[in-house]
C-alpha cells in the first residue's frame, strides 16, 4: 500500500513512524512533511491546505490512502477534494469536520445526541471559560476565574476573530479519549492526558500541548469503551443522521468532574502531543485501520494496548506560545535516541546539514516503560541530551501519572 501523510508536525512524524511499522506499506509519501519524516519517507513541497496540489500528488505518487493530519485543511474541505477526485481518505468531510471548526455547532450537535457537555452561559461572568468559536490551534480557550481574567480572555478570543462561546467552568482532571471511525463504527485507541498550559504546575497561557502521557490511570479498555458508548457513538450517530457521517478519529477531550465525564471539546483528527504517545502503545496495523476506516468498514478491526506507558515532553521555543524559533541549530538528538527514546520533529527544517529550529513546538521526545514512572524518566533523561539556544520545556509532565 502506499500512502501519503499530509501536514508537517510532529503529529505527523509519530503517524509516518506508525504506518512505516505496517507490513503492507510499499511506500510512504508526506506533504509537505519535515525532516523527521524525511527519514521515513518521502517529502513533497506541497502544503497542507492546497488541495489540488495534493490531489495532483497523490494521483502522480499513485497513493492509497491519503491521511490527513491538521484540522485546518480538514475543516476547509481537503478530504471533500480529494475524495471527489477519486482518492481514498482518511479524515472527516468539511461538515463533519465541523464539530472542531465551530463551537457552536459542536454544541448543537452534543445537545441532539443527548451527550453530557459544559453549559453554555448566557453572559460572561466569572468564573467561566471564554472560548473562540472557530479553529484557533489550541490557544482559543481562556479560563477566566476573576474579572481581570475574563477581561483578558475576552480580548485574547475576540483578537482570534469570529464568535465567541462562554460557557461553565467545570473543575476536575482531563482525559482524551480517541476514536477511528468509519462513518457509524468506532474502534478505541489508548486513552492519553496532555498538558495544554505553559508552564510547570499548570501555569501560564494554554498551548497546543506540552506534552502527553499514556494510560491513564483509572482509565482502560473497559473504561474507554463505557466512554465511547456515551460520547463517541451517539454523536457519530447524530453526524449520520445529518447526513455527515464522520470518517477519521472523532477525540473527546474529557473533563472528569464530582458528577462525571463532560465533554469539553471535540476534535476532528489525531491530537497533538497525544498522538506521540498514544501510536506507540498501540499494538497492531494502524495502516490495516486507517485504510479500513477510509473504505467505511472497521468491523473486522481490532486495535490492541501495549501494557508499556508512554510518555513524550515537548521542546519549544523559548517564548512559546507567543513566538516560535527559526534557524537555530539542533543538537543531541541522536544521543537522545541512542537512550531508545523516540524523538519526532515538530517545527524543524534543513539548512543545508544542519538541523534547526523551525517554529512553536521545535520536538516531541517519547520513551516508553513497563510503568508511567519509567517512562517519564526515559523521556526526561532523553530530553537532557538534547539542545538548542532558548530551549524549554514542562518539567511535570506525568508527574501526577
């Protein structure tokens, strides 16, 4: 089988290292890709939201399956292109990619499928969330728990353009839980956390992710599918009625409140960081899946959990999230893989053969271990091999794992 990855983060990366572990892959093609995955594969000058760009790519690279990464090019109608050209895809339609691209129709939608939600509130008062109705790469949601922060947060959603949605502020721990769907079927991955704030202890603005852990403790396969049940399925119901059906992963981000699991968000593809550490413990043919899912029949799939933990911490750039890096030299990552950690590039590029630096979120650094304790120091003790100027990362992730 050949496949074709669009998009270029480490979301990416940690998707081209899955399906290159497939024995039915023949060739891996990634538009426009990054040099991480350029190891894998092939890369393509192509962006991501050009879609007869990649639709001309993935006819001439004679792709089977073209997997889309970011929600961007999701929620602009890429897949609808590509599909009406004939290409298999594995990514939601622009409809059914609504339920990340606005708020409000994911509100609606939540409402008809009876699933358990945040309230939305009538007027901003605190303590509420403030969030951007439309995409906003992770850093549209602002938790405002006194007048200076809903001021702020006001401003910070209003600045994203578009509507804003106000809704409760639900107090507890948060849980993403994944799902590849054909259209009406749904088969789990690995429940995984991320940490979406700044900095250490929860502090500082939200980002699009500063690192993940997997599992998640109180949360297994029988956990995940009662989650499933509830969420995932009566919403893919709800999306097929509309004559949407969803096609890709359907990812619940969870709170786990005193009166139980309400969703805060639905996103319309693999997350990121979580994917870095979701796709290693999975056991079995992701590829097998994700071509199953794009041919709108998952009954024969089944997706094992690796009983090892994952764990991956994400570099950035030093002012991350208000600023990326470029052009920075890159060192250590061989002596970081050496320990047997993964390391997946998320905003890296070439400069002749030096590698640098090349935005936000510069690497995602995953090891794996028989307990999450294990692999948190793995992860850690790989992270410290690597450098660059302006380095910096969460010293907590999975620390309460």
């Amino acid at each position: 089988m050949k496949a074709l990855i669009v998009g270029s983060g480490g979301r990416e990366h940690a998707l081209a290292w899955a399906l290159s572990r497939s024995a039915e892959l023949e060739e891996l093609h990634a538009a426009p890709g990054n040099p991480g995955i350029a190891r894998l594969g092939r890369c393509h000058p192509v962006r991501a939201e050009d879609a007869e760009g990649l639709l001309a790519l993935a006819r001439a690279v004679e792709a089977d399956l073209v997997v889309i990464g970011p929600e961007a090019p999701l929620v602009a109608g890429v897949a609808d292109h590509l599909r009406h050209g004939g290409i298999a895809v594995f990514g939601p339609s622009a409809a059914a990619a609504g339920i990340e691209g606005s708020k409000s129709f994911a509100k609606d939608v939540m409402r008809a499928a009876g699933v358990p939600t945040a309230a939305t509130l009538p007027v901003a008062r605190p303590p509420c969330v403030v969030k951007a109705d439309g995409l906003a790469a992770g850093k549209g949601v602002f938790i405002c728990r006194d007048a200076g922060e809903l001021d702020a947060g006001l401003r910070g959603a209003a600045g994203l353009g578009g509507q804003v949605v106000i809704e409760e502020l639900l107090e507890g721990e948060e849980l993403s839980v994944l799902a590849i769907c054909d259209g009406a079927r749904a088969v789990p991955l690995p429940a995984a956390r991320d940490y979406k704030r700044a900095f250490d202890g929860d502090e500082g603005p939200n980002t699009g992710g500063m690192g993940a852990v997997s599992p998640v403790r109180g949360f297994d396969r029988q956990e995940v599918d009662a989650l499933l049940a509830a969420v995932h399925a009566p919403v893919l119901d709800e999306l097929a009625k509309r004559g949407t059906p969803f096609v890709g992963v359907l990812y619940a981000g969870l709170m786990l409140t005193a009166d139980g699991a309400r969703v805060l968000e639905f996103n319309c593809r693999f997350g990121d960081p979580e994917t870095q550490a979701i796709l290693p413990r999975v056991d079995g043919d992701l590829l097998g899946a994700l071509a199953a899912a794009a041919a709108g029949d998952l009954r024969a799939v089944t997706l094992e959990e690796s009983d090892l933990a994952a764990v991956s911490v994400a570099l950035t750039a030093s002012d991350y999230p208000a600023s990326g890096d470029a052009g920075t030299p890159i060192e250590g990552i061989e002596d970081a893989e050496e320990l047997g950690a993964l390391v997946f590039h998320a905003g890296t590029a070439r400069h002749g053969e030096t590698l640098v630096t090349n935005g936000g979120r510069i690497l995602n650094v995953t090891a794996l271990g028989p307990k999450v304790a294990d692999a948190r120091a793995a992860a850690y003790a790989a992270v410290e091999r690597i450098f660059f100027a302006g380095a910096r990362y969460r010293h907590d992730v999975a620390a309460d794992g």
